[in-house]
C-alpha cells in the first residue's frame, strides 16, 4: 500500500472517528438539557415557594431542577417567560391569564382529581392549593349577644344590628390597604350581583377610564356599582363599619380582638392562619353570604396553579406529582391553604371547609379583583381605590 493511500486511509479513519465523538457529545448534552427543568414562582410568596421546592426535591433528587422568583408577567414578557422556563407557579390572575397563551392543556385525569365546579374552569392551569376572602366571627362577641349565624345577606345585616352600639366595630375591615379593600369590594359585588355580575364588575375595572362612568357600571338583577357603594355608606352611618373604617390597616386587628371590639372580621384564610393560637381559637370563619342563593355564584377564593411551559414529558409527570393525594396532604399542612385535589385531607376545619365551599359553588372558587385586574399594577389599584375611598367619604 502507498504512502498516500495510507494517509488517506487514516484521514478518513479521523473524520469518521471525530464525527462519531461529536454525535455522542452532542447526544449527551441534549439528554443532560432534557434532564434540567426550570421552575419559576410568579409574584408567590416565599413560604409557598418553599413547599413546592421542598416537594420536588424529595421526589426528584436527580432532576436538575432550577428555581427562579419572578415578579407578576406582562403582555410584553409573557412569550420570553414561557419559553424560558418549563413550569410556572402562580395565582390565576394576570400572568396566569398571559401565560396560557404559550402553555399546554392539563390532562384530563387530572382534572378528574378536582370538584367538578372547579374541574369545568380548567384548560391550561392546573389549581393547587387555594386561599380564600371570607368573614371570620369572633366568638365572645357572638357568645355574649347570641345572634345566629347568617345564611344570606339578610341576616348578615340583622347579626350587625344586634352587636352594633355595644363593640366600636361591628363589621372590621382593612380598607385602608388597597389589596384588601378591592378583595372585600370583590365579594360584596359577588354577593349581590352573583358571577355573572361580577365579571362586569372585572371587566369595568380593565376598562376603567373615569370614576361617573365606573360607578353608573350595571351589574345584573337591576344592581349597579354605585348603588352597591350606596349600600356601604349605609352600613357607616347606622354605625356598623367605624367612622374610622377607611383607613384601618391589617395591623389594628389584634388590639381590637384583645380587648373584644369587633365583631365580624373581613379576612382570607392565609392571614387567619397567621393569628396567634390565642386569637384563631375565638374565630369560627364563614364564607361571604350572598342575596339571592337561587342565581349562580362563585367563590372568592384566589388559587395558586402551575402551568406546562413545555412539552418535556416529565413536566407533566412533575403536575402529575403535586396533584396526587399524599403530595396535596403535605402541601396543605405546609402552607396551611385547602388543597385543591377533592379528596385528600386538609391543614385543619378552616381548609377543609374552604374546599367544599367552593365546591358548592355553581362557578367554582375565582380569584380577587387583586390578581384578576391589578397584579401588575398596583399604581392603578391604589388610584381606584382611593377614588373609592373618597366617594364613601361623601
């Protein structure tokens, strides 16, 4: 054999040697990039994001699993989001509503794990763990002036008129904290409207352009916003919200509680679980009564879901996971929220109410005006609040 044919023999040998290496190299990267998911926690707080990473990390030891916190998603960054990461955490707000878009659907048998009222409202966002705005009954007011609990509407304003003139706060109510404010607007809408009316409620605050024409909204079975509002200034000049009742921030409850001036207590169940022992022993929670029971409701209770990003199968596996019965169990009493699966065990009598509640609604539990209208932009909530604000002033 020739020098050259030897050297062209070799030369093919190395190309054919360094074009095999090059496949497995590249094989092994795409099979170590298939293996590392990114996670990320939108506008969650940092207790919740922990019971997630801590579920995920025990079952996935070997999955390169990275975490990242970002804040609340826009029109312009939904699409970049959603390619950047394989499953998102969120409440089903704004940035859920963006992200749908660029997301996949949640498989059936998951959905069959949830309350048909929750069940029928999901497509593209899986529900995990829910909150909840409801009222909260303090029992030594309840147990010294005996008013039955109220069914309705109706008898929630009778139970006030038998507390009202002997505590300062009948009906308490962080106004002064917008979040709070929007939520309790948010129910009371629901109440007298049902949910059909309060998505109009939704949509004229997306629309909003000037406070005559927000308030003057109708709503359905011949309500308006401003005759809602109306009724509020009612409920402070009979005396069954403080005179001070527009300012009150979260932090001026405890005191009250301590020395027995409230009586009824507008409050979400994350924060009731942040009372003292002392305190949630003397509350029985409740949800926000409605008017009319006969037209379909829904429940204000914000959910905090994962949406697939990706089409990696084990991102479905991962919603597989958080969904199952032993995981919901654990994500109950980590974070104290209801789990959203229907038939694991919950945190405590609060959470497990809460889940039924919801399932009880026609339109299942839906999210607070907070995170359906105002999740990226809390300047606009503030303005609308104090515009509010300033009306019930008047």
């Amino acid at each position: 054999m020739s020098i050259s044919k030897l050297k062209a023999k070799s030369l093919r040998f190395f190309s054919t040697f360094i074009l095999l290496f090059s496949i497995i190299l590249i094989s092994s990267c795409s099979v170590e990039k298939s293996k590392r998911i990114k996670v990320a926690f939108c506008n969650l707080p940092q207790e919740l994001e922990k019971s997630f990473t801590s579920e995920l990390d025990q079952k996935y030891p070997n999955l390169k699993l990275e975490y990242s916190s970002i804040p609340p998603v826009t029109k312009s960054s939904a699409k970049s989001t959603a390619r950047k990461y394989d499953l998102v955490f969120t409440w089903d707000g704004q940035s859920c509503q963006l992200l749908k878009n660029y997301t996949q659907l949640v498989e059936k048998d998951l959905i069959s794990r949830l309350p048909n009222s929750s069940g029928a409202q999901v497509d593209k966002a899986l529900p995990l763990l829910l909150d909840h705005y409801g009222l909260a009954f303090y029992l030594p007011v309840k147990n010294k002036y005996n008013p039955r609990y109220p069914n309705n509407f109706a008898e929630l304003e009778r139970y006030l008129r038998r507390i009202n003139g002997h505590i300062d706060h009948p009906f308490f109510i962080a106004a002064g904290d917008d979040k709070e404010f929007i939520s309790f607007l948010s129910c009371f809408v629901e109440s007298f409207s049902g949910s059909e009316g309060y998505s109009t409620f939704i949509q004229a605050l997306k629309d909003y352009k000037d406070f005559d024409t927000f308030i003057k909204t109708p709503l359905d079975y011949e309500i308006s916003l401003g005759s809602i509002l109306e009724l509020l200034k009612e409920w402070s000049s009979k005396g069954f919200l403080n005179s001070n009742w527009l300012n009150l921030k979260k932090g001026d409850l405890q005191p009250l509680l301590e020395d027995s001036r409230a009586g009824i207590i507008f409050l979400s169940l994350s924060d009731f679980h942040k009372m003292s022992y002392e305190s949630a022993k003397q509350i029985a929670c409740d949800r926000f009564p409605v008017v009319n029971p006969k037209i379909p409701h829904a429940l204000i209770a914000p959910k905090i879901v994962c949406l697939n990003t990706s089409n990696k199968s084990v991102v479905f596996e991962l919603q597989d996971f958080l969904l199952n019965v032993q995981t919901q169990k654990r994500l109950s009493k980590a974070s104290t929220y209801a789990p959203a699966e229907s038939s694991c065990m919950a945190y405590d009598k609060q959470a497990d109410d809460l889940r039924f509640l919801a399932a009880a609604c026609k339109a299942g539990p839906v999210d607070s005006a907070a995170t359906l209208v105002f999740e990226n932009d809390s300047e606009q909530m503030a303005k609308i609040c104090q515009e509010i604000r300033n009306y019930l002033k008047i």
